[in-house]
C-alpha cells in the first residue's frame, strides 16, 4: 500500500496487501492522471498486473482501478441517498430487504463510453450492483452480481491453464472478453467465442478456481416451455412465478456443465436472468427494471 499524499481517511481493507511498494510507472502513470489529487492510497490487486486507488480531488472522494498504463475504471463517491424512483424499485424488488451502500457515479471506463450510476447491495448472501443511465422520461436499472472493475482479456495466454484446457477442447477461433475483479480481488473470467462459421457464439464462464459456471454456445437442449425442464427446475421457476409474478420466455440447457439458462420476465417491466446448476442450485442472477 502507497499513501501518496495528505492524510489517509480512507478505510483499511480487512485484509491489507501483503506487498508494501508501489511500481513507479504506476505512481506516474496515476499523478499524471490526477495531479490535484490529495489523500491518496493505492493498494495491489494482483502483483505487477493491477492497482486500486481511493483519492479526492477537492472535496470529491473518487475509486479507480488500473493497470501500469491506464484507469480501467473510476468512480466518484456520492454522499446522500439514492433517487426516491431507484429506492421504491429496491422496496418492491424481488432483492427485498436489503441494505444499500456505495452510491456512486462511474465517470471513466475503458470499454463503456457513457457515464452511469451504481449502488451496491447483498442480497441471500451474494453481493450485487445496481446500475443505471438516467433518460429523460424512463431509464433501465440493472442489478448484476458485484465487481470492482474489469480488465480486458487480450489473448487466449492471459487466461489460467485450466481454462484453456476447456477452451482447447472446443472447436473455437475466436477468444476475447473480460475478467472481472471482486471484494477478495477473485476473479469472474467472461471469455467470448465462435468457432468462424458465420453463426452467433457465446461466452465461457469461469469463476476464480477456473471452474466452469455457464456456456451459453451451442446449447444442449433449448425449452420452448417451463414444462419440458425438470421438476426440480420447474419447482425453483414456479416459486419465481407465486412470489413476483415471474414467468418463462425462453431457457436452455447448457453443454458441459448440464447446468441451465433462463430468462423471465413480468407484468412490472421487469426481467430476470438466471444461471442454475444441473441441481437447479442458482449461481448468478441479472436482473433488469424499466423505472419511470
């Protein structure tokens, strides 16, 4: 960890960081960035790969994730509450109960260019991040498991072995994507893929152990209706159905995993997105609201 400059009020992590110095090319690379910044703290996310900073600039309190070269993504704290529309979706949400912290703008980001708003929350013991982009009469709010920031995956040798064992063993041409940096600095690897022949690919999901959670190329089986799943998938979508009226629009089961994609949606303006295991156990849900 590196105190830049003034006093640090930023809260310690739990767990500090093993490692104490920070790369030059990285203080540089960060004080051009930001020069009038006071109350500085870098911390390493992953040794000579990836940095966080809390700073302020003024009296703004900022977050930023980065490589040695660049900001790949950068936050402004906001203090207060968020907007009464966003808090009455969360009091009718089906994330009911939970407790709302880390409201903050996005200002900078390496693959999106338009500013956003987020707010974090925990929700059946899994983290989660509210987002969204304000219209002028509506916008969309999106709920998605929580990450720090991401980076890009720039080639198939960035990836762990085991991961590219998987890869390999599919008829695949193209890799690309995203890796994506929680709380722990564990990682979510999203790998995108086709294999050239003009049709649509998808993504490969891993989590940090490189363990496989979703493929969403070439299903196993496509459901035209919640019936043709098995019971214990139904029984879980059902549930869904008598407690927020969600219900099914389209689903498939994956290949590799035997585990299952769904998408539903209700009278609300909602939709829902959901990975569940071959147990029909749920691993990461998406979930989208249209707010007036």
């Amino acid at each position: 960890m590196l105190l830049l400059a003034g006093c640090n009020t930023v809260v310690e992590p739990t767990d500090p960081p093993v490692l104490s110095e920070i790369p030059d090319k990285v203080v540089k690379m960060f004080s051009a960035r930001f020069p009038n910044a006071t109350e500085t703290t870098i911390r390493i996310v992953e040794k000579d790969r990836l940095w966080e900073a809390n700073y302020k600039v003024d009296s703004q309190r900022f977050y930023a994730g980065m490589d040695s070269t660049r900001i790949l993504k950068r936050s402004r704290l906001i203090e207060g509450s968020i907007p009464d529309s966003i808090l009455g979706y969360v009091n009718a949400a089906p994330s009911t109960g939970i407790m709302i912290s880390n409201y903050q703008e996005e200002v900078e980001s390496f693959y999106r260019n338009y500013d956003m708003f987020t707010a974090r929350y925990r929700f059946q013991d899994k983290e989660y991040l509210m987002g969204w982009v304000p219209g002028s009469r509506s916008y969309m709010l999106r709920s998605e498991p929580f990450y720090k920031f991401e980076y890009p995956i720039n080639s198939k040798a960035d990836l762990p072995a085991n991961i590219r064992a998987v890869l390999d063993s599919e008829p695949l041409l193209y890799h690309g994507g995203l890796v994506f940096i929680d709380e722990k600095n564990e990682k979510r690897y999203q790998v995108s893929a086709s294999n050239g022949d003009g049709l649509p690919g998808g993504d490969y999901v891993f989590d940090n152990n490189g363990n496989l959670i979703s493929v969403s190329y070439k299903p196993a089986k496509t459901f035209s209706s919640v019936e043709e799943a098995p019971e214990n998938v139904r029984k879980y979508l059902d549930q869904l159905n008598v407690q927020y009226g969600f219900t099914f629009q389209m689903g498939y089961q994956m290949r590799i995993t035997n585990g299952y994609w769904f998408y539903l949606s209700n009278s609300n303006r909602e939709s829902l997105e959901l990975i569940l295991d071959e147990n029909a156990k749920e691993l990461e849900r998406f979930h989208t609201k249209y707010v007036n």
